[in-house]
C-alpha cells in the first residue's frame, strides 16, 4: 500500500482530504503544519507529499526547500495542494522541483489523477536504465516524445573514418555525441603514449557526457573503432533538458555513478586479476556492444584494442587469444573474432 503524507493546516481540508485518499486505498499521515511534515516525511520516508502553501511555523515552499536537500527525501514526488492561484506562485514552486500543483477547491477526481499520474511515472523510475542508450528510453517514457525529438532536431551530423579523433583529453565539452553507425572507444593515454580504454560504444549509444555535466575538461579521448557517423547535441540543449526534467536529470546522476563505480572495478580487476581473465573480460566487453547476428558472424577486433582493453602488451594479448582457439573457446577466421563458449568465457577461473 503507498503511504501518502498530508500537510495541512486547515483542519477540515486536512480531514477530508485524508479521507477521500483512505477510500483510495493509500495509507496516509497527516501532519498540521510545515515543521511537524518536514520531520514526519525523515521519519517514515512517504510515497508522496501533498503540502499545502500558506502554514504557520514553516510554509510549504520551505518544506520542499528542506526536503529536496536531503537525499532520503529529494525523489519523493512532491504536489502543492494550495489556494494560491497566482501563476507567479505556480512558477515558483514548479522551479523548486515541485511535481504538481492543483488549487482549491478542488474536485476529489482532479486530485487522485494527479496521485496517480505521479505513482506512474515514478514506476518508470524503478526500470533499469543504467546506460545512456537506456536514458533516451527513459526520456521517452517520463517526459513524451517532444523533448526527444526536440533534443535531435538540433543534431550536427559527422563522419570520422577508422581511427580518427572525435575529441582528445583535456579539451573542453562542448557537446553530447550520440553514435548513429558504428563503434567509438574512450581511452586514457599515459605518458609512453600506452593506451588504457575505459568505454565502448556502439550505435544507439551516447557518450562525452560525464565531462559535459561537470563542465571540466575531457578526462579520456575518443575515437572511431571503425568508420563512424555521430550526431553532436549542442551543451545548451542537453543541459536544457536535464534541468527542465528532475527524474531525467536523477537517474542521469545515477547513470554517472554507475560509470564511476564500473572504471573502479575495472582498475581492481587490472590490479589482481590474471592475464587470461582480462583478456577474456575484454573480449566478453566488445561483444556486449554489437547485435547477435554480427556477433554469429565474427568481429574484426583490433588485436591492439584487446590489448588496450585487458591492460596487457599486444603480443601476451595475441598469445592469450591464440590459447583461447586452442582451447575452442574463440574462433578465430580472416581476422575476424567469434566467440564460442561464452559462458566458460565468462568464468573463466582467475
């Protein structure tokens, strides 16, 4: 059962209120002004707030302001329930993340609608959307196509041929890249010139965003595995639709950390993790970024790019794959890499 916290003061309003949500089948609590919502809502974490404005002790911006800071509230769907009809009011608290607004009085329909709409759309919220391709879904699901196709109509469309540089460490961001044909690396380069890739990707897939959200300097280059077309979506745009969009800009966040927390372990596996298990790993990595029927056919993998991947010389990464095929794990025809044992692959023993 969802729990639903109401904040009111007016006691009659609050009452039934409360009731015609009971009726609903949500579980509610009430609280009679700001101070006493802001420390229920820490308490026991509600579903949902609906909060009135105009309350003594701490209004209702105040309460939004108090919980939206602390991250055991600031993704709780937040719906002003208020008498002000002013639209400078309504602006005001949509701009401080609010996700409705209705005005009394009110029909009872109007309300649990808006309830309703808000479960739905946190619902979208608990599907995994752990990459960027899955953060196009995810603006397609909360936001409608509008913003979407809002986003692609400002696309700047490149070709870069194999092995070109799309944009190299240390330069500034200035766009979102969305790859439409072919595969793109980001790597790091020390300073032999020895290459460490770090991401893979694929059509469908974006990248350069963590740098565009932190507004710092690219931390890895990025080139063209094979002869590429990607679109370039200007910062502005991109940032537009991030703060115009709170659940789009919070699963982006995660999205970020999950990326974080990926590198980390990938550094720990180069750390501790035997030769053959990372090249394995690498091999595993390239294929989770190409279709199925290509994947049947066989890859042409740059053999350098297994190296870069594994964090080994190219000539252990060679003899490495070589004892694969022997082993009738890989498949290895014209240079093209087929994978015939994925799971032994896998978990292959470290």
């Amino acid at each position: 059962m969802k729990k639903i916290l109401l904040i009111e003061d007016n006691i009659e309003i609050r009452e039934n209120t409360a009731e015609i949500l009971e009726l609903d089948g949500y579980e509610v609590e009430v609280a009679e002004n700001g101070k006493t919502g802001v420390e229920k809502a820490l308490k026991s974490n509600p579903d949902l707030i609906i909060c009135d404005i105009m309350m003594p002790v701490l209004d209702g911006y105040g309460v939004l302001h108090l919980l939206s800071k602390n991250p055991q509230t600031e993704a709780i769907p937040f719906i002003f329930l208020t008498a002000k009809a002013d639209r400078g009011d309504y602006r005001k608290g949509m701009e401080m993340g609010a996700d409705d607004y209705i005005t009394k009085p009110f029909e009872d329909v109007e309300l649990l609608n808006a309830i309703e709409s808000r479960f739905k759309k946190q619902g979208l919220m608990d599907k995994k959307y752990e990459n960027m391709k899955g953060l196009e879904q995810l603006v397609k699901d909360v936001g409608g196509d509008e913003d979407l196709n809002k986003l692609k109509e400002s696309r700047e469309k490149r070709t870069y041929k194999k092995k070109a540089e799309i944009y190299r460490e240390e330069d500034h961001p200035f766009y979102l890249f969305y790859l439409e044909k072919g595969r793109v690396k980001t790597y790091k380069t020390n300073e032999d010139g020895k290459e460490l890739i770090v991401g893979l990707y694929s059509a469908g897939d974006y990248f350069g965003h963590a740098n565009l959200m932190t507004e710092t300097p690219y931390t890895e280059s990025a080139s063209a595995i094979e002869d590429c077309e990607v679109s370039l979506i200007p910062k502005s745009d991109f940032n537009d639709l991030l703060y115009k969009n709170k659940q789009v800009s919070q699963k982006f966040i995660g999205i970020l950390s999950k990326e974080i927390k990926d590198n980390e372990e990938q550094l720990i596996k180069l750390a501790y993790n035997s030769v053959r298990k990372r090249v394995s790993e690498a091999l595993i990595k390239f294929f989770e970024h190409i279709d199925e029927s290509e994947a049947a056919r066989g890859v042409k993998i740059s053999r350098e790019d297994i190296s870069n991947v594994a964090g080994t010389s190219l000539e252990t990464a060679i003899r490495t794959l070589s004892d694969f095929k022997d082993e009738k794990l890989i498949e290895i025809t014209s240079g093209r890499i087929k994978i015939l044992e994925h799971e032994k692959l896998k978990n292959l023993r470290n």
